[in-house]
C-alpha cells in the first residue's frame, strides 16, 4: 500500500462520510464524531482509539528535535541503563503542539545504578520533587517549531516507596486539550485551566478545597466530546512520616473526578466504584514467594498464600476513557493486591454501572504459555512442577489473572461495538501480559498474550475493526527472577512484533523487528553503525501506537527508527533518528497535516515528507 503525500491539505482529511457509511452497514458504532483533527489527549480521542481521519506523512526528513526532558543521563544511570519515565503524548492542534517540559533539579536517589537500587531511599521526595512539570506551547513558523509560551505547573508525582510498587518508573504528567483551553495536572488532585492562546491560567480547579500535598493526580486527564474533563486521584501516607506509602499504609483515598465545561467539579469514590471488592482489611489471593520451593507450584495440590488487600484505588498512570453513550471506563485495583484488579464503568452522573474481575479469567499457564516439566525432568528450566494441573498459573497454582501494575502506562480502549479492551499485566507469561476484552455488560470475552505496557491503536474498516498493539517477548525467566535458580534461567531476547488482532483478538498479521546493527547519528548527521549487537532484533518502545486514515500503523522502536507498516504487515517506511536502548516506553501522535510527532530519550521528534 502507497503511502499518500498530499501537499494539499483538505486531500488529508478522510471524508466522515466513509466512516458514517461504514457504521450504518455493520451497525456499528465506529465513532467518526469522535475523532477529531490533531490529537487532543492519550491515544487521540475520548475512546483511546490511537486513530486520525488523516493520512499521514510519509516520514522522509526529521523536521524538528527538541529536548523536553535534560535529566535524561542522570535517570539512565540510576537504572542500570534504562529510562523508566513515562511521558506525555504531544498534543496537536493546527500549528500548535503542546508538550510537557520538565526543568528545576536533579537529585540522585539511586547511587547503585541498578534495577530497584532506590529501596528504602524514598526516591520521590528526594529527586522527583525537585523536578518541575511545565507545559509548552509549540507553534509552527517558517518551518521551525518556537516556543509560544510556557506554562509551569505546581504537580508532583507519587513517591515511590521502600518496596516494588513504582520501581523507580516515574509517574505520568499529562495535559489534555478541550475548548479553547489546555487542561493541565496540579498539586494536591488539582488542575489548572489554562488559555490556549496566552498560557495564562483563568481558574485552579480544585474539587478538595484545600490542598494536602499527599493528594495526587494519578494519570493523564481525559476529555469526553462535551468539554468535560475526567481524572483520577489518590491519597498516600506521607513518606516523611517514615512509613512507606506503598506497603506500609493503606491508601487514603481515592477518586473519580470529573470537572464541566462551566469548572463545576464532581467526584466519586473508588470505594462507591467498586463496592463489591473485599474491604481493605480483608485476606486476598497471593502468589508463592519463597525460591526454595522452585519449580511452581510447590505442589499440584498446594495454595499460594494470602496477602492483605489495600482498599481499591486507581493506577497510578490510568487514563479514565469515555464512550459516546456517556459510560466512563477506569481500572481498579486493590492498594497491596494488583491481582485483585477490576475494569470499572461508571455512568455520565458518576454513579456505578457495573465492575468487572480481572481475577481468575486465564487458563493459559501451565501447560499452555510454561511448559509442564516431564517426571524424568523435574527442573527442566522455565517449566512448571511436574503433574501440575493444566492451564493454572504456576505463581498462584490457580487461574490466571490480569493485574493493573503501577509501572505501567496501559488504559481502556472502547471498541466500535462497544465492548472494551483491557491491557494488563501477568506475570506468568515471561512478564508479559494480556490484552482483556469485555463487553459492554462487562462479560468477558476473549484474551490475547500480548507484549505489555500499551494502550493499543483501532483501525475500523468494513463491517468490523482490527487492533494493534506491541507484542515484544522480553529475556526474563517465564515466571520467577531468582537468577542463581536454574528453573529461572533467562528466555533468549525477542522476538519484537507489532501484532494486528481481529476483533476476536487473533492475530492478522505480525510486523518483526529484524534490524540487528546499533546506529548512532552524530551532530553533523553522519551515521555510525556497530553490526550484529542485537541478533534478534530490538524492542519496540512505543506505549501507544498510531493509525492514519489509510489504516498505516506508526511505531516507535529501540532501534532509533520510526516505522510506518501497513494493514498488510508490510513494510511502507522507516526513518532513523537516534538509537535509543533502554528508552522509556512513549506513545506518538498524529497532527491534522499529517506530520508525525515521535519521542526518543527525552526529545521530540517531528518527521515528514518535505521540509518547509
């Protein structure tokens, strides 16, 4: 399929026309007034559908590099290499990108240089504080992309704490477009709206009255066709009290907010969300913990233990997505438990429609995804103990279920027929995950083994729909990270897909990353390449992928490259930036003349067909 290059700009936008049609023949609600031009907010529209009735740029020329994060050496290096920060999305409209910026200062917290080296050293209060959020307006000029004005907020992030819960991954700050204003993340679970022409803000909305610097907003803002404005937030234990606000107490509050046009703030609790779930006090399913009883489960008769729950709340970087009818979609999860995790859909009025279990819904374990090892074999590697019972997952030796983690990026998608997706995390799957489909009375309906941390892109056509998300299989032993144990033996890297699903969640096509030289561009654009450092290629780092009016899916890759693949799985074009091992995990936009907005290692990105 030909990538279009259009100089006229009318010729981009697809006709809504096609896609009114389209919905009428299959009756199917395919959203066409949904999508508006640009890219206003996480995955493009209030469905998180990842799609824009434009054709995209092919991307020939970079036409803009800018640095949005400068802290990016110092985060690296206090994680062994790798850059655990999520970003927001650049948001597009007309000749203006809005983007977040971060300056202020940089205070190490994790001297060891190693995957968790920050426990017990709070790092939240010692770094991430002194780092200031700021929102750009970027505008268009003379080909040249100037800073129009700037916006700094008061927003913090959630600490991380004395344990596992953030890992040192830094929580999402994420702005959304709605009217003529730019909604921006504030302290203390407030927001700031702020005029999109002057970057002046006309009110500080905040639905708590006063300000506690233990309330947090928790992921990006979200914006439903109305102007209305929806977010989570939460309340921790502060950690200057010595307690870790993660393992140590229970989570304080925890909440749905959704703001009017009009700044008239409503807001529910998660405990009204979610009244079914067992009370914070309460017992919940765990996992087996203790090595010495490697391979799992320990038995095929034994009960991994139980945890204490935590009361449910919000994860930490979940966009709140809304389908036409009004439904708000959110995910829950118990404070001390992600397996204890729900799909949420709240009404227009924020009263409780329904809650569905991500628990128990997955018979893909042993046997399935984790070989059961043979009786002559009983510590064959990466295998679950000899006569376990087919299909449980060996960390719990019951069946499988999604988690909502807080290290991850992963939203709600709402499909064209109404049914939703949910990314989540299984560990049993070599730390990847399962992309959860329920239908629009919260039944569940189909999974698929899926590559993690993602919100997936929907590209309607015909009378159905396809989905596409990363699929990468990471090195990590398949259920445990004991390394001196040979039942933990590392899985060979790779391989790295970007997957098309059908609307039944199988796959249509697979995209695999074969690039195997590490590129290096140097400031007078030469290229340097070291070849055959990756023989099985490189991770695909996008968290959000994107598709044009032509069905053409964007992604970002480890690799340095940029890739537009199309809805056959072929190959249309690529263009290298930088390499970026160990990059953060960034979703791309769309703008409403087809350029691309891309992030690699703390800067933007713009490519397309020309330079202006």
């Amino acid at each position: 399929m030909r990538m279009r290059s259009v100089p006229n700009f009318s010729r981009r936008v697809l006709p809504l026309v096609v896609l009114t049609i389209a919905a009428a023949t299959a009756g199917m609600m395919l959203f066409a007034h949904e999508l508006p031009l640009g890219w206003p907010q996480w995955a493009q529209n209030p469905q998180h559908t990842g799609m824009v009735q434009v054709y995209g740029q092919t991307p020939k020329h970079q036409l803009a590099q800018i640095v949005y994060d400068p802290f990016v050496a110092q985060e690296q290096a206090e994680q062994g290499g790798s850059l655990v920060v999520h970003y927001q999305v650049p948001l597009v409209e007309g000749n203006h990108v809005y983007m977040e910026f971060k300056t202020g200062n940089w205070v190490p917290c994790n001297p060891t240089g190693s995957w968790y080296g920050n426990i017990g050293n709070l790092c939240g209060p010692n770094a991430w504080n002194q780092e200031i959020w700021n929102e750009k307006d970027l505008v268009w000029n003379n080909g040249q992309l100037d800073t129009n004005w700037t916006f700094q907020s008061d927003w913090k992030p959630e600490p991380d704490g004395d344990g596992y819960n953030l890992g040192g991954w830094e929580p999402v700050f994420h702005a959304v477009l709605a009217g003529g204003f730019v909604y921006v993340p504030g302290f203390g679970g407030t927001i700031w709206k702020v005029n999109k022409k002057t970057g002046v803000a006309v009110s500080h909305i905040n639905p708590f009255g006063s300000i506690d610097p233990d309330t947090f907003v928790a992921g990006p803002l979200s914006a439903d066709s109305l102007g209305n404005i929806y977010y989570n937030v939460m309340k921790l234990e502060d950690p200057a009290s010595g307690t870790d606000p993660w393992y140590g107490s229970d989570v304080l509050g925890a909440w749905l907010v959704k703001v009017s046009p009009e700044d008239e703030a409503t807001m529910v609790t998660y405990a009204d969300l979610v009244p079914e779930a067992p009370l914070g006090t309460s017992s919940c399913p765990g996992w087996f913990y203790d090595t010495s009883t490697l391979p799992w489960p320990p038995s095929a008769n034994d009960v991994a233990p139980t945890f204490l729950c935590g009361s449910q709340r919000p994860g930490v970087n979940v966009a709140p997505a809304i389908a036409p009818d009004g439904t708000i979609y959110t995910l829950s999860r118990a404070h001390y438990d992600p397996l204890v995790s729900y799909l949420v859909a709240v009404n227009r009025d924020l009263t409780p429609k329904w809650q569905a279990s991500l628990q128990r819904r997955l018979d893909d374990g042993c046997g399935v995804l984790v070989p059961i090892a043979p009786a002559d074999n009983p510590n064959q590697p990466n295998s679950c103990r000899a006569g376990t019972t087919p299909g449980v997952d060996p960390t719990t030796n019951d069946l499988g279920s999604g988690q909502v983690i807080d290290q991850a990026s992963s939203t709600p998608t709402v499909l064209p027929d109404g049914a939703i997706l949910v990314p989540a995390w299984t560990f049993y799957s070599a730390t990847r995950g399962h992309l959860m489909k329920f239908n629009s009375h919260g039944k569940f309906e189909a999974s698929y083994d899926f590559g993690w941390d993602t919100t997936p892109a929907v590209y309607p056509h015909g009378n159905t729909y396809s989905i596409v998300l990363k699929d990468n299989h990471y090195d990590a032993g398949t259920y445990c990270f004991d390394s001196t144990n040979p039942i933990c033996t590392p899985l060979p890297p790779g391989p790295y897909y970007i997957t098309e699903l059908n609307a039944n969640l199988k796959p249509q096509w697979k995209f695999q990353n074969t690039t195997t030289d590490s590129c290096t561009r140097y400031p007078d654009g030469s290229i340097s390449c070291i070849p055959n450092t990756n023989p099985n290629g490189f991770e695909w780092c996008v968290n959000a992928p994107a598709i044009d009016a032509e069905g053409n899916v964007y992604a970002n890759s480890e690799d340095g490259n940029i890739y537009v693949i199309d809805q056959h799985g072929k190959l249309v074009h690529k263009l290298f930036l930088n390499l970026a091992i160990g990059a953060a995990y960034t979703p791309l936009s769309i703008g409403p003349d087809g350029k691309i907005y891309t992030q690699n290692d703390g800067q933007l990105f713009v490519v397309g067909d020309k330079k202006e």
